[in-house]
C-alpha cells in the first residue's frame, strides 16, 4: 500500500547549526496556474522556486495544456514559454495535488471553458470545492459536474466584474476570485478575502504582469480588470511553512540555530506562542535565532484559523512541543476536520493525549520512544519525523512520497544540523 522508501532517524541529537529556507510551496503552487492568463506567446521566469514533487506536478499540467516548461533545479528557475492551447486536463496529474483547482479559474478565464478532474491533495477530512463554485457561478460560470469530472462553461465572454463574499476566507477560492476577477470587465471585489501572504505573493506577481489589484493581505480585495497580462519575472516568497518546521525541529531537539532568508513576519503567530512559552527566540530583517538548550517549556493554548492565526500546517509540530513542555496544553483545529491523525501514531511512541472532535489535551512532559510510524500527509510526516527526533534509538517514518511534495531536500538540510537520518528502502 505504501511507498516502501523509508525513513530512518537515529533520535537524541540536538540539531545546531544554520539553516537556509527556500520558496514558498503554496506560493508558487498559485502563481503556476495563474500564468495562463499571459496573452500571446510569451516567456516567463520564475526565481526561488522549491525543488518539491508538487512543482514537478504543476509544471506536467501545464505542459498538457500547450506551455513549454524549462525547470533548472539547481538555480531553482522555472522558464515557461508559449501560451495555453487546450481547456481539457487529464486524470494524470490533476489528482496528486490540491493546487490544481486554480486551473479552473485560469483556464476558463482564458479559454471559455475547461474540463477537468477534481483535484486531489491531503487528506485533511472533508475538503469540498462549493466556495469555488459559489465564486464561478458569480462570474456567471456554469459549473457542472460530468463523467465525474468538473466541467464550467462561460455563459457571457468576456467576465464581468463581480461582488463577492466568501462565506469562509478559503485560501483556494480567494485566488480562484482573483484570478478570475483579473481580466473581468469592470470591478470586482472580494470580501471575506483570505489574508495568507502567499496571497499577497500572487497579487504582487499579477500586478508585475499588468493587473490592477489592492488591498491583499486583507479581507477585502479590489479587482479592477484589465484587458491583457503580460510575461512575469518573479521571485518567490520564502516558504513559511518551512520555516516554522525549523523553528521547530531546534526547540524540540533542545538545540541553537539560526533561520536565515525567510520573513519572521509571516511566522508571527508561531513565534509569539513559542516566545510566551519560554523559548528563547529572537529575529531580524530575514534571520530567526533560536537557543533551546538546556529549557524547560510552558505549555501552549491554541486554536489554528486563517492567515494571520497560527497555521493549521504548523498545528502536528506543535504538538510534539507540547508533549515536551512542561503542564496542560490544549490545541484547538479550526480550519480542517481531521487533522489529528498522528495520534494513533503517537501512541506507538508510548505518549497519551486526549483528543475529542477538534481538539487536543496533552499533558506533559512526555518522551517520545523509538517506533515504526506512517505519516498520510506532509506535515503529519514532518511531525513524526520531528518526534522520532527527539526519541532516544532508532525509528521508521513511512510516507517520503509525501514529504517529497512539499519539503525541498528536508533530510539533507536536517543531517548538515547534526540529525542521523536517512531514506532507506
Ligand atoms: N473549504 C470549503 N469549501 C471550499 C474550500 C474550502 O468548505 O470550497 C474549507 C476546507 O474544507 C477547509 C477550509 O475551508 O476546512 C480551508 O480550506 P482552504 O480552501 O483555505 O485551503 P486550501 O486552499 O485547500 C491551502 C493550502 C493548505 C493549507 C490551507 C489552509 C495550498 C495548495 N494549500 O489549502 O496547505 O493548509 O490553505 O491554510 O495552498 C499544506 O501546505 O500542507 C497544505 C495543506
């Protein structure tokens, strides 16, 4: 059932040492679909982009769709030549990746219509695509579900300019409204707009191509659209996500590091948890200090919602900090249904934590112990692998092929801080 490739960790190490963080996986998993809105045939360049699977996804797609795709993995650029030519994607690629529902909006922005397969990505609980249709069908987009496939057809060409309030701020659907509202005739705003930065990397690239758009970043988001969009040099934004699995892989191996080329900012959340928790952590301009040796931690409350509340990626690993620290913590999941899967891993690692519905109590301090886990998506893997860090003697995590969806060479950056581990058959 599962990949047989493996990974081994020899835990009890403190990780030190510094780390360099790449591009944002989400940010680049946007600004692929949307550059089908360039008009002509056009080249395009994009810097800093992460050599993860889902890249390597997104770029398959786009060349089944007519672009020609040049990806030079050791500069970490992505060239992307020509223009879209088809609206129909097949079942090859669409369903590895939750990113792939920003075609919808992408491709029948420029084509009039598009067919494809629902998209696929973590298995986070129930994760439907209404507020994307709702969006759709405000643009007077016909969304009908065919062969099991999504089929939208244009019901007037060109798109007007819309008013829209998305009952949830829906990262997906946000940037499926904005990259709609893009070329739309006239105005569009967005309210109830998610907030993340990764949104805010994809309206400063639209902008680059000759879109006019504002207030990103916050909950209303203005459209005013434009006729044509040119080619696109861009770099991507640092990967947060990444970032605050660092923060984390230092604090609870009890080392010292630093975290250089990311934005703290976009950390806030976590950062100021950890901080009130005890942990000796300070930043500046685009570096992140960390000392956790020789620590002892007070517990977290928290509760994960959209962008700027803590990420609902960072709530696994935070887990494994709670069970280190010292007392009662409780963890709140705000933004999916099932998001506490570890815990039947956990307890193969000899810790006991109550979980009931959305929520978790933990009391700790507890150790983890050495064990074979799976993780089913990419931060539960990053998670387990995280614990496993911490458990003295080796452990197996299962599930590379999905760490290798979103976390760009996250074993070998872990052995330069001092961590035996290694993927095995
Ligand atoms: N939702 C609906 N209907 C919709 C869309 C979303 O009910 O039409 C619900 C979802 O079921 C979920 C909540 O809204 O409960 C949040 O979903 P959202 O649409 O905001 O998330 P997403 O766009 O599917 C992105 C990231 C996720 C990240 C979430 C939340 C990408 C490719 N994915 O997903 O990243 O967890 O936002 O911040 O940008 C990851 O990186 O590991 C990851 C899962």
């Amino acid at each position: 059932m599962y990949n047989k490739k493996k990974i081994k960790i020899n835990g009890g190490h403190k990780l030190e040492g510094n780390i360099y963080i790449g591009g944002s996986k989400n940010s680049i998993s946007t600004l692929l679909p949307a550059l089908c809105l360039i008009n002509g045939e056009q080249s395009s360049v994009i810097e800093n982009v992460p050599n993860i699977k889902d890249v390597t996804t997104l770029c398959c797609i786009l060349e089944e769709i007519g672009f020609r795709v040049e990806r030079d993995k050791d500069k970490n650029i992505i060239r992307l030549f020509g223009k879209i030519q088809r609206s129909e994607l097949s079942e090859d690629y669409v369903p590895k990746i939750r990113a792939s529902n920003l075609f919808l909006g992408a491709i029948v922005s420029s084509m009039g219509s598009v067919k494809m397969p629902f998209c696929g990505g973590d298995m986070l609980g129930v994760r439907p695509l209404d507020i994307h249709f709702y969006v759709l069908e405000k643009f007077k987009i016909k969304v009908e579900i065919e062969d099991g496939k999504i089929s939208c057809q244009v019901t007037e060409f060109p798109l007007k300019g819309t008013t829209i309030f998305l009952r949830y701020p829906s990262v997906g659907a946000t940037e499926n409204a904005i990259i709609l509202a893009s070329k739309a005739e006239g105005e569009t705003t967005i309210y109830n707009a998610a907030c993340e930065p990764e949104i805010t990397d994809l309206v400063i690239a639209l902008n680059k191509m000759g879109a006019n758009i504002t207030g990103a970043g916050t909950s209303i988001i203005k459209i005013k659209g434009v006729r044509e969009l040119t080619s696109l040099k861009h770099e991507i934004i640092p990967d947060r996500l990444e970032t605050g699995t660092f923060i984390l892989a230092f604090i609870v191996t009890k080392g010292k590091g630093i975290i250089r080329n990311t934005i703290p900012e976009h950390n806030i959340a976590l950062i100021s948890t950890l901080k009130d928790a005890g942990v000796d952590l300070t930043y500046s301009n685009s570096d992140i200090y960390i000392d956790a040796t020789n620590r002892v931690f007070n517990p977290i409350n928290i509760s994960t919602l959209p962008y700027p509340g803590m990420p609902t990626d960072m709530q696994p690993m935070l887990s494994v900090f709670a069970i280190l620290s010292n007392g009662n913590s409780i963890i709140n999941e705000g933004v999916f249904q099932e998001r506490f899967a570890y815990v039947s891993e956990y307890q193969k690692m000899g810790i006991k934590v109550v979980n009931s519905y959305n929520q978790l109590f933990i009391t700790g301090p507890q150790k983890f112990q050495n064990a074979i886990v799976t993780g089913n998506d990419i931060r539960m893997v990053t998670c387990l692998i995280l614990a496993s860090l911490t458990a003295k003697s080796e452990s197996f995590v299962y599930g590379v092929e999905h760490l290798e969806r979103g976390y760009d060479n996250f074993i070998e950056k872990l052995k330069t801080l001092g961590a035996e581990i290694e993927i095995v058959e």
